[in-house]
C-alpha cells in the first residue's frame, strides 16, 4: 500500500514537471519570436530608413541680413527708419502744424505726410485719444494712418463709444471691422503694429495684385492679412486707382486733438533665390 501511495505521489510529480516545462518552454518560445520580430522589423526600418533622403529645395538663397532688435519689442530695430523720436516732426510735410512736447506730437491744424515714399512696410506707431471726453461717434478722438496716402487703418476712440463698425480704430475704414475691439480708455497709450503689402499694377493700370494690411492692435490682431478691396474714401466705395510703387506715409488731422509718439518704418522686400538649372 505505502508503495502504491509513493507511486502515485511520483507519478504526480513527473506529471506536475512535464506541465511546469512545458509551459516554460512556451514562454521562452515566445520570448524568441518577440525577439525575431523585434529584429526582423529593425531591420526593415533600417533597410527604408536607409533609401530615403532629405529633401532640399534646390533654391540657393540670398544671406538673410542680421537686424539687430530694440531692447524693447516697441523700440525700433537697427534697419528702422524713425519717423518721430519724441523730438522734433523735421521727417514730415506740415509737421511744424502740430504742436510737440514731453516726447509726443499733438495733431494740430492740418495733416502731415513723411518726406519719404513707401511701398511694403513694417509700422510701429503710438497714439492716445483726448483724456476728457468729448463727444461721441466719429467725433471722438479721430485721426487715421493713411499707406501710400490711400489706405487708411482708423484711429478712434473706441472704449465704449457706439458707431459703424467698419469706422472703429483698428478698422479698414469703411472696408472692414476690426476682427475685435482692443481698445484702451481715453487717454491711455495705443499701439499699432502694422505690416503693409502694397498693391502691383500693370502698365495699363490694372491691378495685379491687391493691398493687404495685417494690424495688431495692442498686441492684439485686429487685421489678419485683410485683402483691401480698393483706396479710401468717404464719398464712395472703394476702388483702386493706379499709382507708384512707393508713396508717402499720411496721418490724419480730424479736428480731435490725437497725439502720437514713437513712431518708426521699415521697409520689406521678399528675400531672393535662385534655382540653379539642371
């Protein structure tokens, strides 16, 4: 009996080993084919990896020119062109018109227009609406940038002042709605940061390619690279009329004692490349 029991209990025993190696022998084969197709896949991502190659343009371009920036992001950069440092309007038609002091220029008497003649362009520039308020609509704090003598990005008192939205700063006048209204209290300090690509026409004076005005707003973009449908005015829709490649920058004198300071340009040009022939 006791050899009867001892036989059994080997005999389960081996059974328990056969099951136990087998099991074992599962694991470490699965453990191999892992690592084959681990290796197998290596291998062909080696092998792709190996027959692709970066892609280049073929363009050989121009060194783009090192400009150095202000110390602050209002500041103007090395290759600015300051249009008033707080100081005198000696870089403007009519700028002995407007009134100067403390470091800011006061609209006065008529407009003013730079020396200077522009086509595409980067403009910095501040302004402040009359700290009491007076009047309402279009009648407070009016002033507007006009590219080129043309194109007219709107200055306004906008801070909780009712009027046609496509009259409001940071508009296209009477083309387009700022995308919001960014506007700071009366007689706190603005800024616009604009970018101006300036309209191409042909030799019989058809347009070839339209003015555009990007424009933040302090800080904020209120103009996303707005597609203008012609010149400003105010007795008619707008509609483009052939010009020269470069003409002066204009600011607007609408009877709102508006004041303005540092105010810098710079003129844009696409970088140039060439495609070498094959």
């Amino acid at each position: 009996m006791v050899v009867d029991l001892q036989f059994e209990f080997t005999n389960r025993q081996r059974k328990k080993k056969m099951i136990f190696n087998k099991r074992h022998s599962n694991k470490q084969l699965c453990i191999c084919f892992a690592i084959v197709g681990i290796c197998s896949l290596s291998y062909i991502a080696i092998s792709v990896a190996s027959k692709i190659t970066e892609y280049k343009s073929g363009y050989v371009w121009n060194k783009p020119k090192v400009v150095t920036p202000g110390k602050e992001n209002s500041a103007p950069p090395s290759d600015a062109i300051v249009l008033f440092d707080g100081k005198d309007l000696s870089q403007w038609k009519n700028g002995e018109n407007w009134i100067v002091k403390e470091g800011y220029a006061t609209a006065n008497k008529t407009g003013i227009t730079t020396k200077k003649s522009f086509g595409d362009c980067q403009l910095h520039i501040e302004w402040a609406s009359p700290k009491k308020v007076e009047g309402d609509g279009q009648g407070r704090g009016n002033s507007g940038v006009y590219f080129m003598g043309k194109y007219e990005v709107q200055i306004l008192d906008s801070y909780k002042n009712k009027t046609y939205h496509d009259g409001q700063a940071g508009s296209v006048y009477k083309q387009t709605p700022p995308l919001v209204n960014a506007c700071r209290p009366p007689g706190e300090w603005q800024t616009y940061d604009i970018l101006f690509t300036a309209p191409r026409f042909d030799k019989a004076g058809n347009v070839t390619q339209k003015a555009a005005f990007t424009v933040l707003h302090n800080g904020v973009v209120v103009q996303n690279h707005f597609v203008l449908k012609g010149g400003t005015f105010w007795h008619k829709p707008a509609e483009y009329e052939a010009h020269a490649e470069k003409l002066p920058l204009s600011l607007q004198y609408h009877r709102n004692p508006v004041r303005f300071r540092n105010i810098w340009i710079r003129e844009l040009s696409p970088i140039k490349g060439t495609l070498p022939k094959k």
